[in-house]
C-alpha cells in the first residue's frame, strides 16, 4: 500500500487553483478559507456555490473541481463522481456523515487554502 503525502498534495492542488484563477483569486480564497475555519467543509463549498458577481462567480467555478479533485486523490474517494451538479449531497452524505473523514477533509482543504492564498499573494508580486 502506497502511503499519501497529504502535505504534498495540498502543495499540487494549491498550485492548480492558483493557475486556474490566476493572482486575483486571493480575494476569494481568503474568503473561502474563513468560511471553512469558522463553519466547517459543507459551508464552504456553500460559500463557492453561490458567489454572484460576475468575477467570484468565475473564480469559484474553476477552484471547485480542484477541491473535488483533491478529495478524489484519497482511497476512500477514488471512484467517487464528484461535480457541481451533485457535490452538495455527495459532501453532506459521504464527508459530513462520518467525523474522521469530516476531519480529515477540512485539514485538507484548510492546509490548501492557505497554500494557495500565499501562492496567490506571491503571483501578485
């Protein structure tokens, strides 16, 4: 059995959303990790569905699919058909319902969110 470095995956998938959304995603990640810290993994893919304006709402759509992704590279989620149209219910039946994957996926996506604000932050220098 191949051991993941989580570390290094949130450095990839970090480095994806930043290339995606480019220097003027920080904004929206600062945002997003917030959200995730202070209400947890269901509110913050929440909080990226339903940005509105025209450039949150663009930037949201292509960090999404990287979170989806990320999520995909663990064993359990391999298989797992995650997109837009049915992550909600895919979190709050498949992560939300089991606390050490709850756990898990919020330091995930936590240790990637800030990769990539400071990745974000550095492209904009």
């Amino acid at each position: 059995m191949t051991m993941l470095n989580l570390d290094q995956l949130a450095a990839q998938y970090a480095q994806k959303i930043v290339a995606a959304g480019g220097a003027e995603i920080e904004n929206l990640i600062t945002k997003t990790l917030g959200v995730l810290q202070e209400q947890g993994v269901y509110a913050c893919l929440l909080f990226l569905s339903s940005r509105t304006s025209s450039n949150e709402k663009s930037l949201a759509e292509k960090s999404r699919p990287h979170l989806y992704g990320l999520l995909q590279e663990l064993p359990a989620f391999r298989e797992a058909e995650i997109s837009d149209a049915n992550a909600l219910a895919f979190f709050s039946d498949n992560i939300c319902g089991d606390l050490d994957t709850l756990l898990l996926v919020r330091e995930l996506y936590e240790q990637t969110l800030i990769y990539a604000r400071y990745g974000a932050k550095a492209a904009g220098k």
